[in-house]
C-alpha cells in the first residue's frame, strides 16, 4: 500500500512496454469491461483499484505484477461462487489480450511415451518368465504386475480421451461449464484407479521379496506389510469414492450453479496418502536392506544386490515430488490448469513404478545376452537363496536345496547350504572319481553324498549291440 502512485507509475511504464508488443492491450475500456463482470466480480476489481490507488486502471488489471491480481482473487474467492470467477477471469484476459495457455499436448506425450516404455518392458518380462527362464512359470508377483498392467492401460486412454479432452493444461475460465463436468467426472475415476495401481504396485514388490527370502520371520513380516498395504489401500479408495455426498457433487460443483451436497477436505486425504505411501516405500526397502547383512556374499556381489533392491527408491524419489503438486489438490480455482501437476507426476510415478518391478527380471535376460558384461553382478532369486546362510528353519532350509537345482550360467551361487564351494566340489569329485570307461556314467562325488540328498548307485555299464 505505500508507495501507491510510484508503484503505479512502473505498472503503467510496464503496461506500455507491453501494449506494444501487443496490440489487443492497446486500451482498456473500463466501464464496458466492468459491465461484463459478474457483480460480485465488478466489486472486487473497483476494490483492488481503490486499494492500489492505480494511476492508470489499464495498467494495473492488465500487468503481469501478482499483487493486483491476487488481491483481487482473494476477494473473488470469498466473495464470488466458482462459476463466477471463473466469468471474471474470463472477461478480463480476454480483455488483456492475454493468448490462453495450453499444456495439454505436454501431458499426453508424457503419458504415452511412458504407457508404451512400461508396457514393453512387461511383456519382456512375462514373455521370458513363461518360455525362457528355468522354471518356465510365473510366479505371483509376475501376475499381480500383469494385473497392474491391466489397469494402467486404461488409465492412460483415460488420461488423453478424457483429462486432456476436457481441459487438462488449460485454464478453467477457458472452457464450457459441460467441459468441467466431464473433466472433474474423469479426475475422480482417474484418483481412484490411481490408489489401485500404487497397491498393486507395491504388492507385487513385497511378493517379489517373499519369493527371495526364506526365513520364516522375514516372511510373516512381508506378509504382514502386504496386508497393512491392503488395507490402507482399501480405506483410501473408499474415501476417496464418497469424499463428497452426495458422490456426483465432486463433479457437479463445476456447474454454473454447483451442487448442494459437501465434500471433505481433500487436501488432507491428498497429503494424507502421500505422507503414509512415501513412509511404506521406505519401509518396503528397508526390509531387503537389513537382510543383505545375511547374506554371505563378496563386497561385489552385494552391491549388485543393493542395486537390485534399491530399485524401488526411485519410486520414493518420484511420490515425494509429486507431495508438492498436492498444494491446490481440491481447493484450486482453477483446476484443469492447476491439477495438471498432480496428474503428471501421478502418471510418472505409476510408470516408473512398474518399470522398477520389472527391471531385476531385465537384468537376467542381459545376463543371458551378455554373461560376460553383466554376470559378475547380476543376481537372480537362486542365488540370492543360495546365499542365505543364517536361516535356521526347514522352509529356509527346503528353498536352499530348491535354489541348487536352479543353478544355471546366469546364477553362481557363493557358497551351497553345506558350506562347500563348487569350485572345491568340483575339484574334490575330479580326484576322487575315477575317469569312467566308455558306456558308463560317472559315479557322483562323496562331497555330493554326503550332502543334504543322497545320491542314486552308478547306473549298471550299457550292453553293447
């Protein structure tokens, strides 16, 4: 407030400098002007210029300078319905000759390059899970992120025929009143597919784990953690669903004449689940991490398997970021524009979080197109198994003889359950058998015999023909 008339002076200074360069700004004609505002609307504005003590009325509605123009949006907030803001607002860019902002093309870029990343990298994972792996199989966590696939794919066709569609990346004023509609109706089903995507996400992580651990606390743990996840996941899409009543005002608000019902504070749900997500990934990876002092393996090999397990940080990277498009999650006066934020960077943390789930698997087919670059550090559940050394019960006890018959090119276990090398079994069963005659087989090694399976007699020699 002081130093209204220099203040005024700049803006008007600034007002010419722009008006030249823009020809619709050459003048503003005031009473016109204040006549297409809604009355509500006209007030504030007489009110912001009163308060300015602006020496040129066109300078100071037209300047890009934030302190008329938030001034005069914090009256319309309190004193003018959303429809009616969004006319003022309307009224006076175009009146400025302001061009409308658009970021919708951004988005659907975005989303697409990422839906077709992430789908490639799913298939590449089912498809050698199925046909070229050992087991030939897939295991739950495989199908949970063919679930999450499943339900992603729709979000991104959601994302382009319905968000940007309807006004995504542009401003609110811009749009038809049935625009906002449809774009609030598409928001509202795209948070709710978001929360089921992230559950699903994180699940199939804690599967994953409880694939490579054996021990039964770690186990009971993981599943705990999987039913917490659950759980939260559950209570979140409830509210989130009947965060307004009745359900279609969540929507309906965007109407010229909004809906009666109430709605709770979203922003509070927003930060909420995102507080609560982040300190769930935290602990998802922190359960992996304590386990690596378990495992009896050389400094290299245990990097690798800290790379492997830290994969899901970037996941925790991308949800606290994405904390600070949540600062006008429901409050916003204009939501198509502002809400874009919390759109993309829910778009990049469901993608980023099923091309995480899907890299260990990524790294064993390198291992089988390059051993040589990628097997010194590259590491599948076998031998993460064969490693496990500490664990004291039968079901850890069971998984490590399993992880033995799973030894191929691509996994070299450090040491097997009985604490001998394979390079020393080797070399022990190269002394100790003798060198077998034609038609015969080898006999197996006594190290073998005398380990966790005894060993079947030498088959009988072959009759010659």
């Amino acid at each position: 407030m002081v130093g209204g008339c220099e203040a005024g002076g700049a803006l008007s200074s600034s007002a010419t400098r722009l008006s030249s360069s823009s020809p619709p700004i050459r003048l503003l004609n005031v009473p016109k002007y204040l006549s297409s505002l809604p009355a509500c609307g006209a007030a504030c504005v007489n009110a912001s210029i009163t308060a300015q003590k602006c020496a040129d009325v066109t300078s100071c509605i037209c300047s890009p300078d934030h302190v008329f123009k938030d001034q005069t949006q914090r009256c319309l907030e309190s004193s003018c319905s959303l429809s009616e803001q969004f006319i003022a607002k309307n009224t006076t860019e175009a009146a400025c000759g302001r061009p409308p902002r658009d970021k919708s093309r951004k988005y659907d870029a975005t989303s697409i390059s990422l839906c077709v990343v992430t789908g490639i990298l799913v298939v590449m994972r089912v498809i050698f899970k199925q046909w070229f792996s050992y087991q030939k199989q897939l295991s739950l966590d495989d199908w949970v992120i063919i679930l999450s696939a499943a339900v992603g794919l729709p979000c991104t066709i959601l994302n382009t025929a319905g968000l940007t569609a309807n006004g995504l990346g542009k401003d609110a004023w811009t749009l038809r009143s049935s625009d906002l509609v449809e774009f609030g109706r598409y928001f509202f089903v795209q948070q709710i597919l978001y929360l089921v995507l992230m559950t699903f996400i994180k699940v199939s992580l804690l599967c994953f784990y409880l694939s490579i651990f054996p021990n039964r606390r770690v186990r009971l743990l993981l599943w705990l953690t999987v039913a917490a996840n659950l759980a939260w996941g559950f209570v979140c899409i409830v509210i989130t669903i009947f965060q307004c009543s009745p359900v279609q005002n969540y929507w309906l608000r965007y109407l010229q004449q909004e809906g009666t019902g109430k709605c709770l504070n979203m922003n509070l749900l927003g930060w909420g689940n995102g507080a609560v997500s982040v300190a769930i990934d935290i602990w998802i990876i922190g359960i992996p991490m304590y386990q690596m002092r378990k495992l009896d393996l050389g400094w290299r090999k245990k990097i690798g398997a800290v790379v492997m397990f830290l994969t899901g940080a970037f996941v925790t990277i991308v949800s606290i970021l994405r904390l600070q498009s949540l600062a006008y999650f429901y409050s916003s006066s204009n939501p198509t524009w502002d809400l874009w934020y919390t759109a993309w960077w829910s778009t990049i943390e469901i993608n980023v979080g099923l091309m995480c789930a899907c890299l260990p698997t990524v790294r064993v087919i390198l291992v089988r197109l390059w051993p040589d670059v990628f097997g010194s550090t590259i590491y599948s559940r076998s031998s993460i198994f064969g490693s496990t050394l500490r664990s004291s019960s039968n079901h850890g006890l069971v998984a490590q003889q399993q992880a033995m018959r799973y030894q191929s090119s691509e996994v070299r276990l450090v040491k097997t359950p009985t604490r001998i090398k394979e390079e020393d079994c080797e070399s022990q069963s190269s002394k100790a058998a003798p060198r077998p005659q034609a038609g015969q087989l080898a006999p197996p090694p006594k190290s073998a015999r005398k380990g966790l399976h005894k060993s079947l007699p030498p088959l009988p020699p072959m009759e010659k023909r």
